[in-house]
C-alpha cells in the first residue's frame, strides 16, 4: 500500500491519519525493526520519520514528521507500507478506511482533510519480477502453481555435467534442469522467461513431492553455506562462485559438490522384458547416446497422483540405479565409456549393483517401499531380506500412496510422466532446450562426422560447448 501526496497546492512537512484495515489483514512486524513494516521514499520525504502504532479493531495510526522542519519535495508516494493477509482470508476487494487526517505546513499550520474509502485487494496469488536476464532465483514459502503462468517455467536442478579441472574452470560445465509446475513452499527454484518481466503466480495446495535439488535456500531465514562444496551464485544471468557465507532469505543458490564420480567397464547386455519398463543398478559408466530405442531415467519426485516424474538421462555414474524403457522382448547393448566428464544426477531410485541388500514393506521414517512390476511401480509385497543384486526399489512417502487403484485389489499403482528437461551453461547461462527427447544419430557413413547440438540441429563450425558427435556427447573447450 502506498501513501501517496497528490499534487498538492500547498507546501506540507508533516500528516497524519488513522488506518482501519479489513479483518484479516494485517501491517506485519518487520525482521530489522520489529515495528510495523513500512519505508519512506526518500525522492519525496528526504528528512522525515515514520511512526506507526497499533490500536484497536484493526486500526493504526501514522505520522510522518521531520526534526527541522523540512517539506515533502513534490509529490507521489511518501510511504510504502506492506500488508499481510492471514491464511483464511477470503480473497476479492475488501474494504479499508481512513480518517482524522492531518496536514502540517512549514508554519506549524494544519489542513484537515477527509477521510477515504479504499479497496484492499485479495489475490489467492504472488507476483513475481524476473530481471532483464530472463532469470532469477526463488524459495516461496507458498505452494505455487506454474503450469498455467505463459512465459515463465520453474525448473530444480537435478544433474550436472563436470569435466574434470572441476575447480579451475566454469566454462565447459552444465547443469540439468527438470521442470516443475506444483512446486511445494520451501522447494529452491530457478525461473526462466524469455523476456523478463512480472508474473503472476497462483497460490496452490501442492500434492507433489521433491525431496532432493541442488538448488539451496530457504523461504524465511538465510542459511549458512557449506564452504566444502562448490556454491554458485546467479549473476546476470549467469553462475559465478558465491563468496559470502550466509544467503538470504527467498533466494537460493547451486552446489555442487566437491568432486564426481567416473570409469569405465564391460558393456552391458540384456534383453528387455515384455512390459518395456525395468529397473537396474550396474557397476559402470553406461552411455546410452548411442543406443537405439532405450532411454534411461532416474526419479526425481512423485505426487499424490501416484506419479512418478522421471528424468532423462544419457550418461550414468558407477552404481547409479536407473529406470529403463525400450520395446518389450528387445535385445540391447549398452556401451560403457571412460568420459573426461563426469555425470550426477539426483535421483529417488535405490538398489545395489553388487550385492543383496534387505528391504522391507515400510520404513520407519514413513516410507513404503516400491517396485516395478509389469511397467508401473507396485508397493512392495512383503519385506525381502535378500532383494537382488542389480534390482531397483523406490521409497515413496506412505502419505502419497492411497489404497485403490486396481480392481478387486488395494494394490497401488503408480504411472510415470517424463517432465520437460534443459541443459543451462554455468557461465555465461545459455540455456540449451533440448528436453533430452532425442539423440541425433548418424544414418550413413557421410554423416558420421557431422556435428549437432543438443537441439538435433546441424552446425558447421562447433563452438564452446556441448555437442553430438559420432552419436556421442563431445565437449568443446
């Protein structure tokens, strides 16, 4: 709300008024002060105070005075005061008062003016500003609701691309963007528009679930930064090392961590089963950019749906569990590579390459403990002490899954859905909209040399950056 001087004919240096606000609305505390939260705008009020002071039924009084007798210069917006609404509060116009208000001139003379009438606006949403950059960073402490907001996407970070100078140089790394639409209060993420601008974002009640994002921050306090790990900062646009130890409030930050996990081994070879969908866990790198008809996934979140969101992945670390998806009864060969570059991935999915490990039907922490049976994940049946070695499982919050789903049974199935994905360059923030859909490969010998984005698109002359190549990622420097 502001408090606005409208051309006026007169020179003022002080005013006052009482403020009667709708029940429901409220001016909050400020952190700093602890006084109620408002600013002066120096343009106009250069050497003035601000008071306020609560009373009864809703009502405050205002006063705004200078120490030497000094005169709003102009006019506009002396004062901006910010309004809370309560959780309940209905939304709409709701109405607000004003009265005994008072004007001072330079001669200690006073005007008394009329009282006013005004609507305070209820919107079950918040606006959000997005730099000239076309990004910014954000940790709500509301659910919010992006999946109907044109020209603006909420992303977490869920994987990165390192080579291995990881510490001296910025310029050849990348990180893996998953988009999120029920983005749940307190979740770090980074907003993309084109153009900038303000946004309007619904408020929601979200039923989506994501529990890890190497995004850091939090919605209402700063956090202390880990100074083993890698923290980044956006700025301009892009990512540069982050120098302070603390960061604030409703921002958040990248970290990465200190170093990432590569090698190499045999290829793999199986065939796939007749749903088209398995879990498995192996022991090497795989590199799946050349593998016609097989995606592999890892889990980045779920809802109360009983969806899992799946992410796209090309390349797999040591150990990695991962979901893979071909043609049923299809034979494939995975190759395993030695990469200069390093891959990591957030990812929900559990398991062992090597041994058996004990899993049970629920944790005590609040999990059940799902697996994939016929091309959905299941609740697990019983507790395994002895679950297979290469197998997946995925603990998912017992709160998510409801009883029902399957005829004549209270089975849970839960579907999965692959969410949009994008490469951001770290340094200079070029966003590479790929979605990780497709993978350009090579139909003749003549186009084995060809190079390609990750867009599909074909280029004569690479530069920095990430490329296809030979039906494999190649990194320019």
């Amino acid at each position: 709300m502001e408090v606005v001087l409208n051309k006026p004919s007169t020179e003022y240096t002080a005013f006052q008024f009482e403020l009667t606000l709708p029940e429901g609305i409220s001016i909050p505390l400020s952190e700093k002060s602890k006084t109620p939260d408002a600013s002066l705008n120096r343009a106009v009020a250069p050497d003035h105070d601000l008071v306020i002071s609560q009373g009864k039924d809703n009502t405050y009084y205002f006063i705004a005075f200078s120490r030497n007798n000094s005169v709003f210069i102009g006019d506009g917006a002396i004062a901006t005061v910010t309004l809370k609404a309560s959780d309940d509060v209905k939304t709409g116009e709701l109405k607000a008062s004003t009265k005994a208000v008072l004007w001072a001139t330079p001669e200690e003379e006073t005007a008394k003016a009329d009282g006013a009438n005004a609507a305070v606006t209820v919107r079950n949403e918040v606006l959000i500003r997005i730099s000239a950059s076309g990004k910014s960073t954000l940790v709500s402490g509301k659910d919010l609701d992006f999946s109907a907001v044109k020209g603006l996407k909420a992303f977490i970070a869920t994987g990165y691309y390192m080579p291995d100078d990881i510490i001296a140089n910025l310029d050849d790394r990348a990180i893996c963007l998953t988009r999120v639409e029920d983005v749940p209060a307190g979740t770090p993420v980074l907003l993309i528009s084109e153009n900038g601008g303000e946004f309007a974002v619904p408020i929601t009640t979200s039923s989506t679930y994501y529990p890890a994002n190497y995004f850091k921050g939090n919605a209402n306090t700063d956090v202390d930064v880990d100074p083993s790990r890698i923290n980044l900062q956006l700025i301009n646009g892009g990512f540069d090392y982050l120098s302070s130890k603390t960061y604030p409030a409703g921002n958040c930050y990248l970290q990465l961590p200190s170093s990432a996990m590569s090698g190499t081994g045999p290829d793999l070879e199986f065939t796939m089963n007749e749903s088209g969908m398995m879990g498995y866990v192996c022991k090497n790198d795989l590199d799946f950019t050349k593998v016609e008809g097989l995606n592999a996934y890892t889990v980045t979140g779920f809802d109360k749906a009983q969806t899992v969101f799946l992410t796209r992945v090309l390349n797999t670390a040591p150990g990695m569990p991962i979901v893979l998806i071909g043609t049923g009864g299809k034979k494939y060969k995975v190759p395993s590579v030695q990469s200069s570059t390093a891959y990591t991935y957030i990812n929900m999915l559990r398991g062992d390459a090597e041994k058996a490990t004990a899993v049970t039907k629920t944790t005590a922490d609040g999990f059940t403990n799902c697996i994939i049976n016929n091309g959905v994940f299941e609740p697990l049946g019983e507790d395994n002490s002895s679950f297979p070695a290469g197998s997946v499982y995925l603990p998912v919050p017992s709160s998510y899954l409801t009883s029902a789903a399957r005829a004549g049974s209270d089975i849970v199935q839960m579907t999965t859905k692959e969410p949009e994905v994008l490469v951001l360059k770290l340094k200079d923030g070029s966003v590479i909209k790929t979605g990780i859909k497709s993978v350009v490969r090579s139909q003749s010998p003549a186009d084995d040399d060809a190079w390609y984005n990750l867009n599909g698109q074909r280029i004569d002359t690479p530069s920095k950056g990430i490329f296809i190549r030979n039906g494999q990622k190649v990194v320019v420097r």
